[in-house]
C-alpha cells in the first residue's frame, strides 16, 4: 500500500471485550489520553462499529462518535480511518454501510455477513494509514470474540487481529456479574491461535474494595494462565462524556423530579441518531432531559420539546404520530412551549416529507407537524460537513456539522435559526420564534448560545456549566483514573509492532 509504511517502530493494542457494553470505548478514550499525556502520538481505530451517532472528519466522512471521543482524547484530527466500518442501523435487520467515510449503500444482516471479507482490505489499508503517524493504535473491537457464530468473515475482533497480528486484552465488566466466566469462556471459545493473541484482561467497573477480587484473579490464572493488568474503579463522571449507544439513554436518564429550573423532554424515536447533541444540555445542574419512552405522554410542564434527529425520519415521523405525540406536541406548543428540531426533527416539524427514492426506507411522502412553513425532499448527496455560525436572534457564536440528506424548501427559509460563516440563513423559526429547526448538529456544546436558549425559557439570565472545558478536565481525570489502577507500563509492553508486511500482503 503505497503511502501507509507504518513507522518504523509503531505498537499496537487491541482491546477486546468478554461482551458488549463492557466499557471498551471508554477505556480506549482513557488510555489515548494517558499515553499521549506521556508524550506518546496516539491514534484509536476500530474497524467496525455500529451506531446512529456520528461525527465529520477533516475530509468530509463520517466515524462513529466513540472513535471522535477518543481522537479528541489523543489531541489527533477526526480522520475515517479511524473507523473504516460504520454501520447505521436503518431497521431491524438492515443498516446503512459506510465505508471509509462514504455511504455505500444498505444491506441486510444476511447479506453484509457475506460483505465482510471484502472490506477486510480497505480495513487494513485504514488501519495502516493511521499507523504512518503514530506510536501507538489503541484498537478497540466491537461486541465479543467469544460470538463465534459470527467467527466467519470476522473484521471487528479476532478476523481482524489475526489479520493485522495484533496484541489483545481481555476487558470483563465486573458490575454485571459472571466477569470469571466471562474470562475463561471466551478463552475456551477460541482458537488456540487466537487464544495466543492475548496478552491478560482488565477488570472494569468495579465497586467496592478491589481486595475482594484478589481470590478471583489466582481462579482465572489457574484456568487460563492469564494476568490482570489491573481492576479498574467505576469512573462516576463517564457520564458527562458523549455516549454513543442508544442504550446510554436507559442508563442515563434522569430523575423528572429533581426540581431543576428547566425541563426539556425528548420523544424517543425508533431510529433515533445523533443524540449526543442532547449532552451539553443535560451537563447543566438546572435542567432535565426527560427522554419519553414509547407509551408515556409528552409531559406537560416540559419547558420544551427537542425532536433528535432520526436516520429514518419518514418511520419515526409514524412513530410520533403512533404514539399522539404529535397531539403532546401541539397542546405543548398553544401552552406557549419551544419546539426545536434537529435534522431529521427539523425535517419532521414542516409539513411534508418525501422520500420518493427511497433513501431512508420504501419510497413514500407523509405530512409532517406542520409548525414550521417548510416541506422536505429525500434526495440528492449526503452533506457532511463542519459549519460555524451564529443564532440570528442573540448573534450568539455557534459551532456544529451537518450530516443529512435531504433538500428543504419554503417560506419559513425566509426567517433563518442561524447565519452561518458564508452569511447564509440555516434553518427556520416561526413567524413568533417559539418553534425553530437546523440541520446543525452539536450546536448546543456552545455555551454562550446554549446559555442564551436556556435564559429565554428562565426570562432571565442562565448562568451554567463551560461544557466543553469539562469534556477536557473528565478525559484528564479519567486518564488519571487509569494510570492509578491499571498497569500502563505493562499495558504498553504487551503491545505489538505494527507489521507492513503483513498489512500489504493481506490488503
């Protein structure tokens, strides 16, 4: 691969979990940010992953959010090859392929099982591209090794570090109970090839005195001959960092009655995407994101409403309506309510949506909300891209990206949410500004507008949180965290070379 010698002396770790939901992406953002606090350059990579929440890179792709945390973590710029594989679920079997930062079409679980080996060379090619700039690659795998029905064509765990000859470590979620089992099962499920790959285990998320433990670890020497790195602490403050699984918002919602000043409710979509954009909002101590779950009203002394975006938004649109919230939502709003949609939500608050190609699922049209004076087209290329702007209304700065597909037209263009740095409207309001929509993701990470959007509903001024300064000080404690509870020396000892050889040959 010309352009992707990876140099000359450049490790590699891959870490690998005894299940899903493990705390894999975390310790990865973890150990970025420790060993580049030790002068190391750093580089994450996944090969595959699979998630509706996603950044823009430098060349205008796309990379599941985990792996933007931890380049974030790393002080290196969002590049695809930090995930080559991105996979946005569009139903419940199929999902959207992104290869190398583009779209490349969708497919079925049966029929992208049969994919698999053919992008193995591009995620090899990624995976040395990144290797060209970097000390060290944290790899972090996607569910388990020990899923060997999936063993075929595999290049999210051991498929790929078999073909990449890379290092493993084991991480064993102790919260949930069975991380002995855990440990030695999966060893047992393996090839003895692969069983060679790994170097010892971590055990995650633990609570309580850590000299309980002590029994298991000789139990998980004496059945697999591996040595533990280290147990590592529950880290309390993981949740003010973005979360990528949709399952974060079960763990993560909170408490309605907590008496914050300000409560914005949030329809839990089907297909919801991107809700990291909710964070910066649900950072402040005196505001709660109230995430409705199917069968539950919109409650109605929500201050506002938030329609997240949606990666299919002509299903979740007959999901709101399924549920009567779009009813909610326009009781919400003759109350005197704010309204906002982002994306797909802004899309969802005009009156018509149509996908007559059928990008987002079968080709269809459906009337939408209505509140805000647009109607939507499905089509065309898909805009990736970083934006900065400012609110029209407050001329407060703000920062974000866009990544949808679809074209906007209407009257209600005419009254922009925002001006962007071209001097272009974005969005559109209400003609009583009470409802407005964007295509911007992540706008709320800015403070001044955030704090501007939250005073309007105080009627007064909002004093709140500095969010992204407290993104930087978490990934400065967490690598903390790590150095004290876990062996780095040794973790970094157990890392392997990154082999040119072996990426050429194979890509």
């Amino acid at each position: 691969m010309a352009g992707s010698e990876p140099s000359p002396g450049t490790l590699a770790l891959m870490l690998q979990g005894t299940g899903s939901d493990v705390g894999k992406s975390l310790l990865a953002a973890g150990l970025c940010r420790a060993y580049h606090r030790r002068g190391l350059r750093v580089q994450p990579f996944k090969p595959q992953n699979m998630s509706n929440n996603a950044a823009v890179t430098i060349e205008g792709g796309e990379i599941g959010r985990a792996q933007a945390l931890q380049a974030r973590a790393a002080n290196q710029p969002l590049s695809v090859h930090m995930n080559p594989v991105l996979l946005k679920p569009q139903s419940e079997t199929g999902a959207q392929v992104v290869v190398q930062g583009r779209v490349e079409g969708t497919a079925e679980a049966r029929d992208y099982h049969d994919l698999k080996p053919k992008l193995l060379p591009r995620v090899l090619e990624s995976f040395g591209i990144l290797a060209t700039d970097a000390d060290l690659v944290v790899v972090e795998g996607a569910g388990s090794p020990a899923e060997v029905n999936l063993r075929p064509g595999d290049i999210a765990n051991m498929g790929f570090a078999e073909a990449a000859d890379l290092s493993v470590v084991l991480i064993a979620d102790v919260e949930r109970g069975g991380a002995i089992a855990g440990i030695v099962g999966t060893l047992a499920l393996l090839s003895a090839g692969e069983r060679a790959r790994i170097r010892g285990y971590v055990i995650n998320k633990f609570r309580g005195d850590p000299a309980l433990f002590e029994d298991a670890i000789e139990i998980i020497k004496s059945h697999s001959g591996l040595d533990c790195f280290g147990i590592v602490p529950f880290f309390e403050a993981a949740r003010r960092l973005p979360k990528e699984d949709a399952m974060s918002l079960d763990s993560g919602r909170e408490d309605p009655d907590k008496g914050a000043a300000v409560k914005i409710a949030v329809p839990r979509l089907s297909r919801i995407a991107n809700f990291d954009d909710l964070d910066p909002l649900a950072a402040e101590p005196k505001v709660t994101v109230e995430v409705i779950d199917p069968g539950e009203p919109i409650p109605g002394d929500a201050n506002a409403v938030v329609i997240p975006g949606s990666k299919s938004t002509l299903a979740d649109l007959g999901v709101i309506r399924d549920q009567g919230w779009d009813v909610d939502i326009a009781a919400h709003r003759r109350r005197g309510g704010l309204v906002v949609g982002l994306c797909g939500g802004y899309q969802i608050l005009g009156h018509r949506i149509a996908d007559p190609g059928g990008i987002e699922g079968p080709p269809s049209e459906a009337e939408g909300l209505g509140l805000l004076d647009v109607e939507t087209v499905i089509a065309g290329d898909k805009a990736l891209i970083e934006r900065c702007g400012v609110e029209v209304e407050t001329g407060k700065s703000i920062k974000g990206y866009e990544m949808h597909i679809g074209d906007t037209s209407g009257p209600g263009l005419d009254r922009p949410w925002l001006t962007l740095e071209d001097g272009c409207g974005e969005g559109a309001r209400s003609t009583d500004g009470r409802v407005m929509g964007t295509y911007l993701h992540g706008i709320f990470a800015a403070d001044g507008f955030r704090h501007a959007f939250l005073g309007r509903i105080c009627q007064g001024e909002f004093e709140g949180v500095a969010y992204e300064a407290m993104i930087e000080e978490t990934l400065d404690a967490l690598a903390a965290h790590l150095e004290e509870h876990l062996d780095l020396d040794a973790l970094l000892a157990a890392a392997g070379p990154v082999k040119a050889a072996k990426l050429t040959a194979t890509g």
